[in-house]
C-alpha cells in the first residue's frame, strides 16, 4: 500500500492532472493524506482545503492472488458553498460538484504500476457534525510484493557456448533399422 500511495500522491503533482484543475478555474488539492479521522475531528489535525483523504478495505481469497483493495477517496472542499436554486453563490456551489469532477478525471487516468488500474465503482455524499462532503470508491488488485523474482543458474548440457548444438562424442549409426 505504501508504494500505491506514494505513486498517488505524485500523480496529483503531474502537469497534467493539475491541467484538470486549472482548465476549469479550480483550485487544485493542496491536502492529500490517509484517512486517520480528521473528517470527524478537523481540530486535531492540520487540513489545507480542498483534501483528499484516503482509506482502503484489503481482502484476499487465496494468499497465492493478489490483494483485493476496496479505494475511498474523502473529497472535501470549504463548506462556503450554496447549491439551491436560490443561492446567491450557485457558480460557486456548481464548483464543488466541477471539483469532484476533475478528481474522478484525475483518479481515472492513474496507472499505479504495482496494483491494476482503480475502476471507478461510485459516489456518495457523506456527513459529519464538521462537513458535508463527498466519497469517490474504486477498487483494484495490489501486486505489492518488494522481493525481486530470485534466479536460479542452470548448467544447459548438449550445447556450445554460442548455443550450437555440440557435436555428439559417439559415433552416430549411419543405417536406421526398421520393422515392417
């Protein structure tokens, strides 16, 4: 997992992704951090808006497989926003709902390299006594494994050092006997 999120975390910081953002005058993430709880205590951490906040499920059927991850990225914004038909603010509410977007345009591009690539598998709103917020939930497979495959050296009889099939030592029979 820490591969996973390191690569995350860089992928936010690519031109690119932060393309996303600027094309649609929003302000790009400037938190990025595992969920330990600061959407249900904000006092007990430093959060710079807008943050994205990171939790998994890990499951396995077979330990020979590679690790089910079940993704939740906490997407939250300053809660200034209005988005009745009759706020003032509305261009900014509609912001928030443009944000969510360019995060899932951002998520859905990312190739992680030791895990396949996270399928979007929905959204949902979320509320806390501090914010109204929403989370994006992928899934993917993590191959996380940091051994590096181990060779074995093997003696290969029969052949040359350019690979040439030897000649053979005995005399080879000139005549094939045959049955009929």
């Amino acid at each position: 997992m820490d591969k996973l999120y390191s690569k995350l975390t860089a992928h936010f910081n690519l031109p690119v992704v932060k393309q996303f953002f600027t094309n649609a005058n929003l302000p790009e993430l400037r938190t990025i951090d595992l969920n330990m709880g600061q959407v249900n205590n904000p006092e007990g951490f430093n959060i710079f808006y807008p943050a994205m906040f990171i939790d998994w499920a890990e499951s396995n059927e077979k330990i020979t497989e590679p690790l089910h991850l079940d993704l939740s990225f906490h997407i939250l914004q300053l809660p200034s926003f209005g988005t009745e038909n009759f706020a003032d603010n509305i261009q900014e509410g509609l912001n928030y709902l443009r944000f969510l977007k360019a995060v899932k345009k951002a998520l859905n591009i990312f190739k992680p390299g030791n895990a396949s690539k996270p399928a979007y598998k929905g959204a949902a709103p979320s509320i806390t006594p501090y914010f109204k917020y929403h989370i994006l939930n992928y899934s993917c497979y993590l191959d996380d494994t940091t051994a590096e495959p181990e060779l074995t050296e093997v003696e290969l009889q029969g052949y040359n050092a350019n690979f040439g099939i030897k000649e053979r030592d005995e005399d080879l029979p000139t005549s094939i006997e045959t049955f009929s």
